[in-house]
C-alpha cells in the first residue's frame, strides 16, 4: 500500500517539521512525506540531509513552483500554504492509495499507518473534532455534530489537520475547498463547509481531537516506555499526534495563572515540549 503525508514549511517552523519527519520514522510509519516549502528560507542543505535520512521518501516542493502554477486568490503567506496542500493532494490523488494532509507543527507519537490504510477504497473522511467545543465528539452523531457547530455557533467543529482521505475518491472535495478560500480565508471553516455542502458529513469519521491534536487541557499526561519506545498516554490511550509550537521559549507559559486548570496545562506542556526536544536532537535529523 502507498500512503502518504502531505504537509509545508517555513524555515521558522523547522523545529516543528523536523520532529515531524523524525516522529514518523520512530514510530516505524510507513508513509512518503511530501512538502511544500518557502524556498526563500529554507537553506538546501537541510533539504538535502532530510531527503537521504529516512526508508521513506520526503519530497520537497518550492513554494514559488505553485504560486506560477496556481496563481493566488490572496497574499497572505498562511492563505498559500493551507490552500496550496489541497492542490498538492490533488496532483498526488491518483499515486497513493491514501493521503494525510497536516500541519508540520505536529509531534507524530504514535503508529499511524493502519488510519491511512482504513480509508483505502472508501470515501471515508477521518477528521480530528475540535477538542475546544464545549460538546465532545461522541456526545451526538457526526451529522448533527458538524451542523449545529457550524450553524448556530459559527464555529468549525473538526480540525481540517491531520485530515485522512482516499484521494482518488476526494478529487471533487480538494477542488471545492480550493474554490472556498477564493472567499473564506480560514481553511479549517472551509473543510466543514465543503462537507456540508457536498453532503458528505455521513462520510465522516470523527477522531479524537484530545489524542490526534489539542491533548493540552481535558486529561493530566503521563509518559510511559513500551518495547523500548516512548509513548504519552492519557489515562484511557496514548496520543496519536499532538498540534502546537513545544519548541518554542513561550510554550510553557501559556498557562492563565489563576485557571484551575493550571497544573495541568503546565505539566502537559513540558511533557509535549520535551518531547520536541528528545525527538529534534536524539533521533537522525538533529536541530538545536
């Protein structure tokens, strides 16, 4: 099976796609990468070490080839990147048998492959929900979930990364959420709203957004050894992957000093922002 992961960018985020790239291969995921980059700021050396690292393949994509190719609707740079991954899954819908789209501010901390592998031949789509509504994901069916999300509260309920599909079956999807940003600046509003529109939230299959993306705030985190790997763990699973910039100076200080949720939000981000650490200078692409 030929799966595949779809992401981009920018030499300030490299801390983030470094531990990406390195996540994936430490965890034995089966996945080719393939990225959009600015090629403004990202030096080719790095390129060219990431590129021999890895059993499997991580494809480079200039950022410039795609404004030439797909002339820009706006000129904000997050508006290229987000729009431009859907005109990337596009050209590689017909050489993978399926496709993750995601941000590259993303810890891997987990196997992957078999979510990739159950869409395979279906029009399923498996989206994170928004960790952040105040109505979790299994409390109503998908449909209902997604429409009274996006109608009543103008808010999108599922995150549009990491985002799982067939690509062969998403063809008309890619095209409608690139159409969408001709007017909608937000991407993950897009992704619901195309759903919406194509009819397709029966298709959905809701993950978990505390282990896929926002683990931060609902459980207290715990690190754990198993076979010889690090994992972090909920008290009910471990994480799939988790959303956030852990290498930055701030990321600890998040926290609103009087939350009752303090303690917690503190101790899972040092937990996340280590393991950005370990991952970024322990394993074979190394950046401090």
């Amino acid at each position: 099976m030929n799966l595949a992961l779809i992401t981009q960018f920018s030499w300030d985020y490299r801390f983030g796609f470094n531990a990406l790239v390195n996540g994936l291969d430490y965890y034995e995921n089966h996945l080719d990468v393939h990225c959009l980059y600015d090629d403004k700021s990202v030096p080719n050396d790095y390129l060219t070490q990431v590129s021999k690292s890895f059993p499997f393949k991580v494809v480079f994509y200039p950022l410039t080839d795609f404004l030439t190719k797909y002339p820009p609707y706006m000129t904000l740079p997050r508006w290229y990147f987000e729009y431009y991954k859907f005109k990337l899954a596009l050209e590689l819908s017909t050489s993978y048998d399926a496709l993750m789209i995601t941000d590259c501010d993303y810890l891997v901390l987990s196997n992957i492959d078999s979510f990739l592998e159950a869409v395979i031949g279906t029009k399923l789509l498996m989206i994170a929900n928004n960790p952040q509504w105040t109505l979790h994901y299994n409390e109503a069916n998908t449909e209902e979930y997604i429409r009274i999300a996006t109608s009543e509260h103008n808010f999108f309920p599922v995150m549009s990364s990491p985002f799982i599909c067939d690509g062969k079956q998403s063809v008309e999807l890619f095209n409608d959420v690139w159409e969408m940003g001709k007017v909608q600046l937000e991407h993950l509003n897009s992704l619901t709203r195309v759903i919406l529109l194509q009819n397709r939230t029966t298709d959905v299959v809701l993950l978990e957004g505390t282990l896929w993306c926002d683990p931060e705030y609902r459980y207290f985190l715990e690190r754990t050894i198993i076979q010889d790997k690090r994992y972090i763990c909920t008290p009910h699973d471990r994480l799939m992957m988790c959303h956030g910039r852990f290498w930055a100076r701030d990321a600890t200080e998040r926290v609103i000093p009087n939350s009752i949720l303090a303690d917690r939000v503190r101790n899972n981000v040092t937990i996340l922002c280590d393991e950005m650490s370990i991952i970024n200078t322990n394993w074979k692409v190394k950046l401090t």
